[in-house]
C-alpha cells in the first residue's frame, strides 16, 4: 500500500497539518485599519444579507452610529414596525361584510362583545326564530335509512340506532355476515345526525 496515495487523502478523518487549507481571513473594512475582520455589520436597509467585516473595535463604532431607519420619515417607520408584527406578510381583517352574518343567527354567546365589535349585528330578541330545523338531504337520508320521521327527536334517534345495532350485528345473527352492510349504513347515517347536532 502506497502511502503517498491521493485516494489514500481522501479517506483520511483528519489532514495532517501539513495538508489543513489555511483560509485567508478577511481584513477589516475600516478606512486604515489592518486588523483582521473577525465580526460581521450589516450594511443597511434594502441590502439585506450584505455584511462589512470589521475588527472588534471598529464594529463597536460602527454599531453605535447605525440607525436602520435614517432618512425615513415617522409614518414610515411605523408602518414598517406594524408590518414587522406579521414578518411583513399580508394580513386581511377579521370578518367581512358578509362573514358576520354568521353571528347574527348563532347560539353564540358574546359577553366581551367581541362580534359586535368586528361588525356583526346582535339579533333582536322581538323576531322569533324560525320553528323546527332545517333538513338537508344527507340528514333525510340517514332518518330513511334507519327508518324514522323528519320529526324525531334526539332520543327516539338513539333508541332507534341501538335496536338497528342489535338486530345487524353479526354475533347476534350467530356469526352470519350477510347483515354487515345493513349495519354499516346504519352507524355512518347514525354519525351524519350526531355530526349535524341531530342526537
């Protein structure tokens, strides 16, 4: 084995010191100053990313002068420290016009006034409300599927599911499979009602 092999450097964990690469360091950016440039200052605003090199001594000057807002007037600056609050991403307001009708019919209490105060109106307890809910066709589905009235209530819905659950259920069928469809329709109509507030 050759010792002086290039391949034989390249797997090499650590270079000897004889092979370290010395990187030239940076000298420092101050007019006149030999130092080496061992700290980094940002140049200012709009060049973001861009740094001086300067010597201990002279980043502490440079750092004492620097105003990243110079020659910005004060509405400026402001709007600029507002924007920072969201990293100077766009932002739209809490709710609109139409977005705050949904308060107007929602059992949703609002004891800070909250609502109110992002534009929603309060409903005005001499317009009743209407009687009975409103049925979608997924929830007339799922009382047809498990054989109940558009009146049912939340009780008569549960006792209904249970009796279906044991009349489908495969161990009570002793084992026979056939059933196993009937009864999967009747948990997810059974879930749809639950999820819209039915039982």
């Amino acid at each position: 084995m050759k010792l002086n092999s290039p391949l034989f450097d390249c797997i090499r964990v650590k270079p000897g010191d004889d092979r370290v690469r010395k990187t030239a360091e940076p000298v420092c950016d101050w007019p006149g100053c030999g130092q080496m440039g061992t700290h980094r200052a940002p140049k200012g605003r709009h060049q973001e990313g861009q740094y001086w090199r300067y010597c201990i001594d002279h980043v502490r000057d440079y750092n004492q002068s620097y105003n990243y807002f110079a020659g910005m007037s004060d509405d400026a600056v402001y709007a600029y420290q507002k924007d920072a609050l969201t990293g100077h991403r766009p932002t739209w307001r809490m709710g609109s016009a139409k977005g705050n009708d949904r308060f107007q019919g929602a059992d949703m209490q609002d004891p800070l006034g909250f609502a109110e105060e992002m534009g929603a109106r309060r409903r005005r307890p001499d317009i009743p409300e209407p009687e009975g809910r409103t049925i979608r066709t997924t929830e007339r589905r799922a009382l047809e599927v498990m054989g109940l009235e558009l009146s049912a209530g939340a009780a008569e819905i549960k006792a209904r599911f249970k009796e279906l659950v044991k009349l489908h259920h495969p161990d009570a069928n002793g084992g026979d499979r056939s059933s196993e469809d009937r009864l999967r329709n009747v948990i997810q109509a059974y879930n749809s009602l639950k999820q819209a507030g039915f039982c």
